[in-house]
C-alpha cells in the first residue's frame, strides 16, 4: 500500500467526519427517545451496501463510474448517474447553507448571509478547478490542522458530561424505522459514493489492506456518529438536547476553561469542522464537474462548468429562507439519497457479478 492510498482512506474519514459533527445529532433526536438505537441501525443498514459498492468497484479496476456504465451504452451511464449529479448539487447547497448559519451564530453575526456564502465557496471552487491531486494535498494539510482541534474540543466535553442522562437506554420499539428522518440522516454516511468516481486511480481499491482500512476508517465514523449523538445528551439532558439547533456547537459553546487563553473554545471546534467541510465541498464539486462534463457537456471546458456550479450552488443558498425550510430539503431529497446509497451499489455489483461470469 503506497502514500496515494492513504491520502483516498484519509479523504473518505474526513468528508464523513465532516457531517457526522453537523446536524446529525438534530435528525436522530428526532425519530424518537433510544438514539442508539437508529444509529446502530443505520450503521447495520449502510454497511452491506458500503460492501457491495466496494466489491463492485473493484470488478473494475482504472475504472469509473462513468467508465463502467458507459460501457453499456452513453444513455444507460446518463440515467443511472444524472440523480446521483443532482444530489451532490444538493448536498453542496446544504452545507455550504448550514455553516454559513453556524458563522452567523458565532462568530458573524452582522456579516450578511451572501457575504459568508462567497469567502465559504472560494476555497473549494480553487481546489475544485486544480483538480483531484490538489484535493487530497489539501486533505493531509487540512487534517493536520483541524483534527488536532477538533479532538481536543472533544475530549474537553467529557468535562460538562453526566452519564446518567445517557440511562435509561430507553424502548426498542424500532417505530423509527417508519420516521422520514431516520432515511433523512443517512446523508451522513453517503460520502462513501465519491470513491466510484476515484476510481480511474488503480491505487484507491488496490490490496487486501487498503480494502481493511477502510473499513478501520467506516468503524471509527461509526463510533463518532454515537459520540455526536450523546455529547448534546450527556451535557444537557435528552429533553433538552431535542429542543437545540446545532446542538454540538451549543455543547461546546458550554466548555469553560479558566486557563485557556481565548474567549471560546467553540471557535476551534467550529474552525476544525469548516475545514473538513471545505474539503466535501470541493470533492463534491469535483464530481459533479466530472458527471456533467463526461456524460451532458463534452465540449464545454471543466473550468467553466465549475463557475456554473458554483453559481448555481451560490443562488440555491441565498434562496433559501430559513435553516427549518433547509431541513425540509434534506427531507425532500431522501429517494435521491435511497436512490444513489441502495440502487447505485446493487447495479454496479450486479455488473460486476456479469463480468465474472463473462470472464
């Protein structure tokens, strides 16, 4: 296993550990009072198709997405990823939209929404338009900086923390499993789809080790997801933590440290989630860039689909009215996610499968 490979399995933790710290926590508070429960359920749900993904891909090695369903014709490629196109144009819509609201919350307040919305999309549209080699240089940089950060302000929460709110574990009624936002929160885990669009790079898939790692990477996001979801719990009461918006930020805003230099310490924590955002931001871009410009937009150069996309990701923020019409989106958008998170692993398996009995 070589240093590119590690830069893929770095990438992978960084863009989930991203919205694992975001606004996963609100949506399972919302499905009901055992929080565990459909965290461990959707971990359970997600990693047969993290599998079958992951298997798939590697039925074709220096292959794509694009690539592998090309080969059965340029409109089949054109239906089967044109959704997967419109979600991450979504997604990058919803994050850029939900950390501007956190900048305005704490550190911002009297910047205008458009103001945040540009100085937060110039990064990524940069990285974007360098291309995938400056995007997983700038993962080691931005990781090197704000995962420090990021843990010491979690390990600093344990201090505010009583453990007794975390009992009783509550009902296992899985009544869960009939809330929309139960399948609305998965958009925490469907990072995992950039790696079909990496995959021209034989080194993303290439090895039994590199397959165990991320593997390593999807237990440890797991085991953050849990931690998101019972730091706001364990500081606040359950009661309490279901009332909050942004309830992380709210939980770190409560540390108090007397020897610390610095006002706030929520600064650091929300510094250290931005950069791994900007990070999922210029992936996202990217992939969309290289969807519409491969399969809709062949003679439009790479660089002026970006400036559209960015464009289009800056008036889609600006429209949006409040952070609650926000949350209706990511509801709105939940057969996309089911869509590309279900359907998208079980064809490219099913190919796969094709392929070896072909072979």
């Amino acid at each position: 296993m070589n240093n590119r490979a590690n830069h893929y399995h770095l990438l992978f933790f960084v863009c989930h550990v991203s919205l694992t710290f975001l606004i996963f926590p609100e949506f399972i508070y919302m499905t009901g009072k055992t929080p565990w429960a459909p965290v461990v359920t959707m971990i359970l749900f997600v990693l047969p198709m993290f599998w079958l993904y992951l298997s798939g891909l590697r039925a074709f090695p220096g292959q794509n997405l694009i690539d592998i369903f090309q080969a059965k014709g340029k409109w089949f490629a054109r239906l089967l990823l044109f959704p997967y196109a419109v979600y991450c144009m979504i997604a990058c819509a919803v994050l850029l939209r939900l950390h501007a609201e956190m900048l305005t919350i704490t550190m911002f307040k009297q910047t205008p929404l458009w103001a945040l919305t540009v100085l937060m999309i110039f990064i990524p549209l940069y990285m974007a338009l360098q291309g995938l080699p400056t995007i997983l240089r700038s993962t080691v940089l931005l990781t090197l900086l704000c995962l420090p950060m990021l843990g010491a302000t979690v390990i600093q929460a344990f201090q505010n923390m009583d453990y007794r709110y975390a009992f009783p574990l509550g009902d296992l009624s899985f009544s869960y499993l009939g809330n929309a936002y139960f399948y609305t929160d998965m958009f925490a885990f469907s990072p995992f789809l950039f790696l079909g669009m990496v995959n021209r790079d034989p080194t993303v898939l290439q090895g039994k080790s590199t397959i165990k790692l991320y593997y390593v990477a999807f237990g440890l996001i797991a085991a953050l997801s849990l931690l998101s979801v019972y730091i706001p719990i364990m500081t606040f009461g359950a009661e309490m933590a279901d009332q909050l918006q942004f309830s992380m930020l709210i939980a770190m805003d409560a540390i108090d440290l007397e020897w610390f230099a610095f006002d706030r310490i929520t600064v650091f924590y929300l510094c250290a989630v931005l950069g791994f955002a900007l990070i999922f931001l210029a992936l996202l871009i990217w992939v969309t860039q290289q969807l519409l410009t491969e399969l809709f937009l062949p003679k439009v150069k790479s660089r002026w689909v970006i400036y559209g996309i960015c464009a289009i990701l800056f008036a889609a923020t600006l429209i949006v009215p409040s952070i609650d019409y926000l949350y209706k989106v990511l509801v709105y958008d939940t057969p996309l996610r089911l869509y590309c998170m279900l359907f998208l692993p079980v064809v490219l398996k099913l190919l796969s499968l094709k392929k070896g009995r072909s072979a």
